[in-house]
C-alpha cells in the first residue's frame, strides 16, 4: 500500500545515515549481490578497493597516515594543494608532491560468527558473508596502504585468530581463513570482545563487524575494556534490511529463533509496527554506547554498497 | 418450521468454503528463521490474540451469511401447528367443500389432499372429525384419534353437486365441537373453493365461538374459472292446450369477465332440439332468451335448455318438464233469472281465452245435481241465490277436498242463507246489503297489488276508477285474507281456504248489477287472474337440487318406482302419511316416476348461484365468522391458505436475506479494520 511504502521508507530514512553520492559506474560493481558472484575474495577485495580509490581520485582523502615519496611533473587538472610553491619559487618550475602511506598502524578485524549472522531474506547474501565482503574489503585496503591487518572471528568464544602481519602474503592466509568462517553458535559478544581485549595486547585499530544482538549495557562495559587497551574502535552493525523493517507478505510466519531454536507464531502485519519500534530503539541505544565510549559506529545494511562502508571508515579514520 | 425448497438444504456445504479457506490460510503458516526473536517477543501477545479473535469472528460471519442465505432459498415458513405443538391435545374439525363448484380440474382430490395432510400433522392424541358440506353439511366421521380410519374414509369421498353455504358447514362444526368435553384448543379447519356466492355478508348470522380456532384452505387457486351457465327456466309445469303460447323465459349468466360472442342454446323437448338461438352475453351479463309457440306433446315432457360452450358442463343444461293435461271441467251456477243471464258477462270473458285451464258450464242453482259437483275442479256461484242444503253440502265437500270456489254476490244472494248453509267454507260473515244513493258509488281501496291477482294492475292504477254501487258489507273471519276492500272498509275480495280447497270471494257482483265492472275494460283481466289464481298447482316445472318433491301414489296405492338421473333407483325415500313419496333430489337431470300407466318425469336443477366461482371478500368472511374479536392467534391462522400462499405471507426469506446481507457488511466492516490495522501498523 502506498502509506505503507511511505512508512516504510520513512523507518529506513531514520534509521540509516547520510550515504555518500556513490558515483553510478563503481557502485554497481560493489553492489553486494554482484560481488558475490566473484568467488575469490581477494579478487573480490580488490576490485572493490580498486574501484573504490579511482572513484576518489579527486577526494580529500589520500591517506591518513601518508609521508612524501616523490616529485613529478605537475599537469594541468592534478591539485594545487599538492603543488610545492617552495621549488617553485626556487626554480620556477612546477612539481607536485607524492606521499605513500605510513605502514606502522595493527589493525584488527573482528567477525561475529554467531548463528544469527546466517540470516538472510529472500535469497540475498546473508550478514556474514556481507560481513566477509567487508573484512576483505578493508583487509585489502589496510594491507595496500602497509598496515598490519589481524583476523579474529568469535561466536561464543573466539575460534579464529590471525595475528595481523603487513606483508603481502599475508592477505592469503586473512582471505583463506574468512571464506572458511561459517555461522553457528550463540551470540555472547560481551563476553568474546572481553575476551579479545586481553587478546589484543598492542594497540592498534579494531574493527568489529556484528550484528550486536547484545544488550547495550553489557557491550559497553566491553567497548570500554578495548578503549582501556589503547584501541581505536571501529563498529559496524551488520543486519538485514528485514531485520529493521520487518516487512513480510506472509499473513502469519512461524518464526525460529536461529540461536535457540524456539518457535513463534506471529502476524507479521500485526506485530510489524511494535517490532521496529523495538528495533528503533535498540539501534539507538547501540548509536548512544558507541558515542559514549568513542567508538566510531555505523550502521550498514546488507542490500548496501559496500563502497559506503568503506566511505565511512575512511572519512572516520581522517577525522582523527 | 417447513421449507418450500428443502433441496436447497444441500447448498450448507458451502459453509464449508470459508472454513476450508481459514484452514487453508491457516496452516499455510511459513516457517522462517529469525534472529531477532527477542523484539518480536516484546510486542504484546494480546494483538495477536485480538487479531486471531477478529480472524475467528470473520469465520463465523461468513459462515453464518452463507447458512442464511441457504436457509433462505429453501423458503422457509412457520404453521401453526408447529407453533402449538407443545398445546395440549384438542380437537379438530375438518370441512370438506363438496360442493358442485369443488368438481372443477382436480379441486377436490386437492380439498382430500389437504385434508389428508390436516390428519398427518395432527398429534396422535388429537380428536379429529371429518364433515362434507354443500348446501347442507354430511358428518362423515365424528371426533376420534383413528386416523387410519380417517384416512380410508377421506379416499371413499367425492364431489357432489350442491350448491356452498359456508354457514350450514360452520354450524355443523361447531356442533360437533360440543361434544369435545375434555377441554384442550379447538380448531375448525375449512378447505374450499371459497366462493363468494356460498355466504353473504348482509345475511350472515353465524358466528364462531371465541374458543374456537378457524383455519383455512384455499384449493381454488387465484383465477376462477370463467363459465357460462344457464340459471334458470320460468315455465309453466302443466298446459292445456297444445301449443305452449305462453313465454318459456331462459335464463342464461356469463360468470366471467371476459364477453363471450355467438353462444348457441339450444331447446331439446324428449331429446328433440325444438329451437336453436345464438346469443352473445357481455362479462358478467345476465340475458333472458323467450322461447313460445312450440308444439306440446300429451303427457310428461322431457325439456333442455342447453348452452353449448367449452367450459365448466355441469351447469350448461337446465331440466324442466311441461306436462300437457286436458282442461278440467269448471261450474258456473247462477240464479234463475228472466231475459239475460247474469253469467253473460262472465261467460264472455272466460271465452275469450283458449289457455284458461277450464271447460265451463254454467247452471242454475235449481238445475245442479249435488252429486255431479264433484266431478268439477271449479265451482264459481254468480248471485247464485239460496242454495239447497244438499247443494250446500256437496259444496263444502268439494272445497274440503281440494276444489277451487269463487263466490260473488248479487241482488239474488241471500246472505243468511249463505252463512247459514255454507258458514265452515266462507271466509266471511255476510251482514247487510248495502245499496249506494243514485250517482253514488263507492271505490275499492286498499288493494293489495302484491297478491297474484292484483299484481297486473299495480303500475295502472285504474282499479280505483270502477264504481260499485252495491255490496254485501261483511265481516272477515280470522284465518280470511282481504285482497281488498271498500271505501267504508268492508272487504271487497276476501281469500280464504277450508280443508285442501280454497274460496274466493266478491261481496258485489261479477255482473253489471252491483258495479260498472264488467263494463269497463278492468274486468277481463281481473276474472282471468282470479281464475287463473284458482287454478294455480304447486306443481312446479323443475326443483332445485336438494328440494324434497312428492310422488303421488298409483291409484291402486303404492308409490311408482322412481329412477334417478343416472338410472340407478332410489331405495332410501320416505312416505307421507297419505301414502305419497317424498323424494330428494341429489343429482341433476329427470328422476323418472314409474307409473303403470304412463312415465312421469320430475326434473333437478344445480343452485345456479353455484356456477359462479367468483372469490369471495376473504377478510369479510373470517371477520364475519370469527367475528373479528378473535385473538391474532387465531386472526393470523386465518390466514393459512397453501404452504406456498403461506410462505408468500410469511416471506421469511426476505428477512433472512436481509440479515445475510447484514452480516456480510458487519463482516466487510471487520475485515476492512483488520487490514487499516495492517496498514496502519
């Protein structure tokens, strides 16, 4: 109906944030379900950076942690800001300053792997593999820009762990060990992200990718274990575009809790309005604990580009 | 409650249509795996359950629409019997029309039908009584639970030929519900044609008890019958001459609304058409057809009237017999007188008519033998003077037995002789002779022009222009009957009877003597009347069905055998204390009289009212016997003709209907809460 497409739009618009004007070109090969079909993930991964930096040619955003490398002749239409007015001034010629990025930066990637990651609506690539795309999405940046990238994948405790190298070969051994993650298991992510807070002794760069089916409470108390370590926090919060609008055709649905398996008979057109506002609320509460402890949070749905997480590490990243 | 269409009972299973479709939807439930169990867990429980309740309310909605509706086409309908099935058992009358009208199609195995159908239903203990009626009503079964034997004697009834009255059949019911004495309703239940002509409102003066429930059958259907009938002959029974030169008059009514063009009628005499006519009656026109101057053959005639048309035949043949007789011998004794008799004028007048019933003698009264007085069949004494007293006595015994006397008087008369001699025949006491002064007369006065004699001259007027100028002033006995009478009030015309006979008498004289009578135009018509009035039979040319008639008896003593119309002889008649047979007719058509001399015939005619079967004014009719202060139980059983005139009443369908379509609103104003609530939410 269309007042309940217009609802239904009107939930996204607020519980989604501000996406970037994804150029048409790179946004259709980093659509999720296209990358799917790419069934190398480094190949996946290096598609979707590839595409992702030649989009931002023209970006503020060239690194953050970048030192200068070389001159070369300016051209017409390269940035000014980067044009040396010193040498300039000395020899009256133009050159522009290269930078390279700075390879001293650990950063690592935290998957959840707990049953409720395995969901799916209707086909579409369900959160852990979204979750997978997205790890060697930023595996693949982090490792192009000489960081050390880790890998650790957790349900009720933690069952992966790469330790984080910089060199090449080391995207291998990260891209390996995620195509073999596998959902499965109970969600107890406070106690996992305490568990890895002792892990992760040098500080570095965590990111964490879940679907944070957690109370807000208990996950405070672990962002603030990790931010005691010295780590600078990266959330993001994977879910079903289904997960937040609840939107079924079915007049009633047997719902399966995937963790525990208990059952439920529901009207989905009946519960459909106090779910998202429960969902609303919980998303919130996430945004809240994630401001409070300064941990950098995003929101990401599974239909979206991945380029749109990627925007918003980086821009994060700069910020700091 | 019966149905109409209870083939209709199989539409319920589409009840199962809407069930089948929540089972359906219901089980269709996919199973999903969800992660986040837990929001779904925090919306309340009650609006799912409130949605389930609403879900179940729309089921039973629908569910009850589609019963409606089935319910509906099956045509339901309530009677009361099953309205008083937990009464206490009472006692039922049925009536049976058995009329001549009920003849028509299959009217009356409907009637037996229905009335087979009143038994089933009644309850076991219930005392049923079975009545037939036409003109008069039959009690076929008195109260009893037997139904079986109800049932067998309900197959042995038919049709009769009578004519309807309502009111005889109502009597006869009330009458036997009085033999009910256990208490418990009581019921009168009437299955009939309903014809208006069998109760008429203005003379109706029956009614109902108050205890007493009426309930009616109508098997007549809506649209009468149209029909032609011939309803009645005006004919003289007996004639004296040959020829028939009075007018036969032929009734002939069409009873319906539609004209009915060049309708043949014919007249058959012993099987023998004598005249054909064609005649076109109007709707609802009554015409008379005149047949005379036909040949009539000695003895007992065999007549038809008979209207040759297509529709109901009962009543297209009318039966009526002429017997032809030799005139009687008739006696005119007057005085001994010089010159012109005084009979002059009389004998002049009585001549001047071939169809005067007599072949008169006139004598004086020293030249009637006493013994010959017998043999006339009327004596006429014209101022006859003194009579002897063998004279006198051969005269009472005449009129005891049955002679015709007409007396007037005169200057002869001797009125002591008379009361002397005849006193036990005179209607009168003759006092004295009164004489008017010269150019003085008196008139008659206070006629009484409804009597046969004087009805001729009831438009003319001209009675009172004769002038009498004598008279023998009298006194009228108390069984005397004064047709009329003097300007001083002494009777002129008195009438009275003795024995089997009857007298006639004229206190002034029948010739120029006393009055200018006989010399005014007045007089022949007033002498044939009075003749003619004397000479008047009972015997009649046809009886109406269900009129007793009597048979003489053979002049050795026993009554003659008598066949009815449909040949079969009557063994069931009754004898006067004279010997003579009294006999009923029960069909239509010639009971033959077999005499050893020669057959005579009586002929039966229907009621003519019969053939008209026009409706009768149904609410006048119950209002009339219920006497409209019945309770509306018992207005409202009136009501009950067919159970499809019934349902037509009743129309429940209608109602049903209309609460189908209410629920199948309600149920579209739910439904379309639940889906906003969807929407909505």
């Amino acid at each position: 109906m269309w007042w309940n497409r217009r609802t239904t739009t009107e939930t996204r618009d607020q519980t989604t944030p501000s996406a970037p004007p994804a150029s048409p070109g790179p946004a259709r090969f980093l659509d999720p379900e296209v990358l799917a079909r790419i069934g190398s993930l480094e190949l996946l991964a290096r598609a979707v950076v590839e595409g992702f930096m030649s989009g931002l040619h023209r970006s503020p955003f060239t690194g953050f942690s970048t030192e200068f490398t070389e001159y070369r002749q300016y051209n017409p239409g390269d940035d000014l800001r980067y044009l040396d007015w010193r040498l300039l001034a000395r020899t009256d010629r133009y050159f522009i300053k290269k930078y390279r990025a700075d390879t001293n930066t650990q950063c690592h990637l935290l998957i959840d792997t707990s049953a409720s990651m395995r969901y799916s609506q209707n086909g579409r690539i369900s959160k852990l593999q979204y979750a997978k795309f997205l790890a060697a999405s930023l595996a693949y940046l982090l490792n192009r820009q000489q960081d050390a990238v880790g890998l650790v994948a957790f349900d009720e405790h933690v069952h992966t762990h790469v330790p984080a190298r910089s060199r090449t070969g080391h995207m291998r051994t990260i891209f390996g060990q995620l195509s073999l993650l596998e959902a499965g298991g109970e969600t107890r992510l406070a106690e996992s992200l305490h568990e890895l807070a002792e892990i992760l002794t040098r500080r570095g760069i965590v990111v964490l990718i879940s679907d944070f089916y957690d109370r807000s409470e208990r996950l405070q108390s672990a962002f603030q274990h990790l931010r005691f370590r010295g780590h600078d926090l990266v959330a993001f919060q994977v879910l079903d575009k289904n997960e937040i609008d609840f939107d079924f055709e079915d007049p009633i649905l047997l719902l399966e809790d995937s963790e525990t398996n208990e059952q439920m008979p529901v009207l989905p057109d009946v519960v459909m309005s106090g779910y998202r506002a429960r969902m609303r609320e919980h998303i919130d509460e996430m945004r809240r604990c994630a401001a409070a402890n300064r941990v950098d949070y995003e929101m990401i749905t599974t239909d979206q580009p991945l380029d749109f997480a990627l925007f918003s590490f980086l821009s994060r990243r700069v910020e700091k | 409650m019966w149905f109409l269409n209870p083939l209709f009972w199989l539409g319920i299973a589409a009840v199962a249509a809407p069930i089948l479709v929540h089972l359906v939807r219901r089980t269709r439930a996919r199973k999903i795996e969800f992660p986040a169990l837990t929001f779904v867990r925090q919306v309340p429980q009650r609006t799912i359950r409130r949605r389930t309740l609403r879900n179940l309310l729309l089921l039973i909605l629908r569910c009850l629409a589609i019963l409606l509706i089935v319910v509906a086409f099956t045509r339901p309908f309530f009677t009361r019997r099953s309205a008083a099935k937990d009464s206490s058992a009472g006692a039922t009358v049925i009536l049976v029309d058995s009329s001549l009208s009920m003849r028509r199609e299959q009217m009356f195995a409907a009637a037996v039908q229905r009335a087979a159908a009143v038994i089933d239903e009644a309850r076991n203990d219930e005392r049923l009584a079975l009545l037939t009626f036409g003109n008069r009503y039959e009690v076929v079964s008195r109260l009893t639970v037997d139904k079986a034997r109800l049932r067998s004697t309900l197959r042995t009834l038919s049709a009769g030929w009578e004519g309807t009255d309502y009111e005889q059949a109502l009597r006869g019911a009330e009458s036997l519900l009085g033999e009910q004495k256990t208490g418990g309703p009581k019921r009168v239940v009437m299955i009939s044609d309903f014809q208006a002509s069998g109760w008429s409102q203005a003379n109706a003066s029956f009614k109902l008890s108050s205890d007493v429930q009426f309930q009616t059958f109508d098997v007549g259907g809506s649209n009468p019958q149209p029909n032609v009938a011939v309803t009645n002959v005006d004919a003289h029974g007996v004639v004296f001459g040959q020829k028939y030169l009075e007018n036969l008059t032929v009734q002939l009514s069409n009873f319906s609304d539609t004209p009915r063009d060049r309708l043949e009628v014919n007249f058959q005499i012993n099987d023998q058409t004598v005249e054909k006519r064609e005649v076109t009656l109007n709707a609802r026109e009554t015409k008379v057809v005149e047949f005379t101057g036909f040949n009539v053959a000695e003895g007992a005639n065999r007549c038809v009237i008979e209207v040759v048309a297509a529709d109901f035949p009962a009543d297209n043949k009318f039966y009526f017999t002429i017997r032809r007789e030799a005139p009687a011998k008739a006696l005119i004794v007057e005085s001994a007188s010089r010159g012109r008799s005084d009979s002059f004028y009389l004998q002049s007048a009585l001549s001047l008519n071939d169809a005067l019933p007599f072949n008169f003698t006139v004598k004086t009264a020293g030249t009637v033998n006493p013994a010959g007085v017998a043999e006339n069949a009327l004596v006429i004494l014209n101022d006859a003077g003194s009579l002897s007293s063998a004279l006198a006595d051969k005269l009472k015994k005449f009129v005891q037995d049955g002679g015709q006397l007409i007396i007037s008087t005169g200057p002869h008369t001797d009125a002591n002789s008379f009361n002397e001699s005849l006193r036990d025949v005179l209607p009168v006491t003759f006092r004295e002779s009164v004489q008017t002064k010269a150019a003085e007369s008196v008139a008659l006065t206070d006629v009484k022009f409804d009597h046969p004699i004087f009805e001729v001259f009831r438009e003319s007027g001209r009675l009172a222009a004769a002038h009498v100028f004598g008279y023998l002033r009298s006194e009228p006995k108390p069984a005397a009957n004064v047709l009329a009478r003097y300007e001083d009030g002494s009777p002129a015309l008195v009438e009275g009877t003795a024995g089997k006979g009857r007298v006639l008498l004229f206190t002034s004289s029948l010739g120029p003597s006393w009055n200018d009578l006989p010399l005014t135009p007045l007089y022949l018509p007033l002498v044939h009347q009075m003749i003619r009035y004397v000479a008047t039979t009972d015997e009649g040319s046809w009886y109406g069905l269900g009129q007793t008639f009597r048979v003489a008896k053979e002049s050795k003593g026993d009554p003659p055998a008598v066949d009815s119309p449909d040949g079969t002889r009557l063994t069931d008649s009754r004898l006067t204390p004279d010997g003579d047979l009294l006999v009923t007719g029960r069909q239509p058509g010639f009971y033959r009289l077999r005499y050893a001399a020669r057959p005579e015939f009586a002929a039966v005619d229907l009621n003519p009212l019969e053939g008209d079967f026009a409706k009768m004014d149904f609410g006048a009719f119950i209002n009339g016997v219920t006497g409209g202060s019945g309770s509306a139980q018992g207005r409202e059983a009136n009501r009950s003709f067919t159970n499809e005139e019934i349902e037509s009443r009743q129309k429940v369908w209608w109602s049903l209907l209309l609460l189908a379509l209410l629920l199948l609103l309600t149920e579209s104003l739910v439904a379309q809460r639940i889906k906003v609530t969807k929407m909505v939410g």
